[in-house]
C-alpha cells in the first residue's frame, strides 16, 4: 500500500471516548466526502469512499455518536483499478441532526464552511482534521518531495480547513487545482506536527525515520561535492604553478627570484600535488596558508609578465 493508504488504515482504527471529538471527526467526513439527499421530507447522508476502514469508522460514528440507522452498500468498479468503493447511507431524524453536523446552521440553510460549533476545543479541531485527512487527504512518500494535501470541491470549506490548520501554526496554504481547492502543507517539520495531533503515530515515525536518513545521505553528499570541488580547485592552482615555475625556470633561471620565492618554487616542483598549506609546513620556519598564496600570486605574476614579453 501506499504511505497515504497505510497513514489512512491507522487513523480509521483510531477510537476516542469524547462525543464532541466523535462528533467532530464524524461532521468532517460526511462534508468533505457527503451529498444531502432529500425525497418527501425524509433526509438520506450518503458517503462514499474507497477505503474499507474509513467505511467502517462512519458506520460506527453514526450509530455510537448520534444512534441514526446507517447501511453500506459495497461497489464493484467496472474501470481503471477495479477497486471497491463503499456508499455509506446514514438516515437524519430531522433537520436537528444535521445542524449538530454543521450541515445546516441554526435557521435551517446550509452552513457555509465549517461549524464553529464543531471545534470550540482543541480536541474537537484535531478530530476535525482527522476526519477531514480520512475524506480527502493524501500525503507523499517522504523519500520523495514532502507534500501533504487535502481536496475539496468546496472553496468555503478549503478556506475553513486553512484557517485550522494554521490554528496550529503548519504554514497551510490554499491552491485550485482544476475543479479542485486544495489545501496543502510543504514544510517536514509541520508535516511531522500534523501526523502527530491526528494521531498517525506510526506513520509519524516512520515519515521521521525516512526524513532522517534523507537529511544524513543528502549531508554527505554535500560534503563529498564540497570536498571533491576543493580537491579539483587545489589540482588546478597546482598545474598552473608547476607550469609558470618552469617557464621562469627555462627563461630567467629560479636562481633570479628571492629566496622565499625559489624555495616556495623548489617546493612546488618536488611535491605538486601539496596543498598550500601543506607546502606552508615544510618550510623553515614554517609559514601560514596565506602566506605561501601570496607568494604564489607573485610568482604567477612574473610568469605573466615573462609571457607578455615573449608574446
């Protein structure tokens, strides 16, 4: 299964003993995945997922939380993956139990993104989101890019779900994706915090286990790049001195330059794969990095001006 289908499984096996969480996680399944059916003043919720698991739960909640009569009807796909889905039928006594959903708000019309209602404490917005991650959420493998996202074709409640996300500080944005509002987090350290408050613990571990080893293997990596930069910098320079010390050798003579000079040039030609600061060491009295850099730069210098003259 996917690290998404695998997350899902987890939260759908998640049970809490508060009726206002219930509640919550309850309200936001049927209004991310729910259509209100209406026929003679007789109220039908149906709720339609592919996950077996998330099926169950809103069976459950239905009948735990609010004692409504509730049936599933399993569906074969005829297309593409051939998978199941499953249509959750829950039947309202009235209008009371849907305002208690945030369906309709107190006047009886339909309640514009999420009830206030619903997630007056902390719990209750953790159990919100769960529910609204189960319906219509979706999350990356974290060996690939971090991306974590929910879909609704709802703008009022993309706009609500944003709002409660960064009640906790995850830096949630909103996007529209055809037909689609998405909701979506990029960071891993606020991908990390979600799982936690959901309650995916497992996943949460795992996302960190994959992060972690990512972060260690693309540290290396820099590092060998970086060293691996320097090594070719410092081959480079050392070409170039070996070649501008043989062309003063072969016109002037090293016998012309200063002291410091022909004994940092005698040096170079003995040992040319040194570094600065190794050649720096094994002269006497030994002299610093930059030291033996300036007195390259002057050598290179004089072998410039000994080319422009022969040029």
């Amino acid at each position: 299964m996917s690290f998404s289908a695998v997350t899902k499984e987890e939260l759908a096996r998640i049970t809490v003993p508060k009726v206002c969480c219930n509640l919550a996680e309850l309200a936001a399944l049927i209004r991310m995945d729910g259509t209100l059916q209406i026929s003679n003043q007789v109220y039908a919720l149906n709720v339609v997922t592919e996950s077996a698991p998330v099926a169950r739960k809103i069976y459950r909640l239905a009948k735990t939380v609010l004692k409504l009569p509730a049936d599933i009807v399993v569906r074969r796909k005829l297309r593409l993956k051939k998978n199941n889905s499953y249509l959750v039928r829950i039947y309202p006594k009235g209008q009371s139990d849907l305002q208690k959903l945030g369906i309709l708000d107190a006047n009886g019309d339909i309640q514009p993104g999420i009830s206030e209602d619903l997630i007056k404490h902390r719990c209750d917005q953790k159990a919100y989101l769960r529910g609204a991650f189960l319906a219509g959420g979706s999350i990356n493998n974290p060996e690939g890019t971090y991306h974590l996202e929910i879909i609704t074709n709802d703008e009022h409640q993309a706009e609500g779900l944003c709002k409660l996300l960064n009640r906790f500080h995850l830096g949630a944005k909103v996007s529209i994706r055809k037909n689609w509002h998405v909701v979506y987090i990029k960071e891993s350290e606020h991908i990390v915090e979600f799982l936690g408050f959901i309650g995916a613990h497992h996943a949460l571990l795992e996302f960190e286990n994959v992060r972690v080893f990512k972060d260690m293997r693309n540290q290396v990596n820099r590092l060998v790049n970086c060293e691996t930069a320097n090594l070719n910098k410092t081959v480079d320079a050392s070409v170039r001195q070996v070649e501008n010390i043989n062309k003063i050798s072969s016109t002037i003579g090293l016998q012309s330059l200063s002291e410091p000079l022909r004994e940092i040039a005698e040096l170079r030609l003995e040992f040319p794969d040194a570094s600065l600061k190794e050649l720096g060491e094994m002269l006497h009295p030994k002299v610093g990095k930059s030291g033996v850099n300036h007195r390259m730069r002057k050598i290179d210098e004089l072998a410039e001006k000994i080319q422009e003259q022969n040029g």
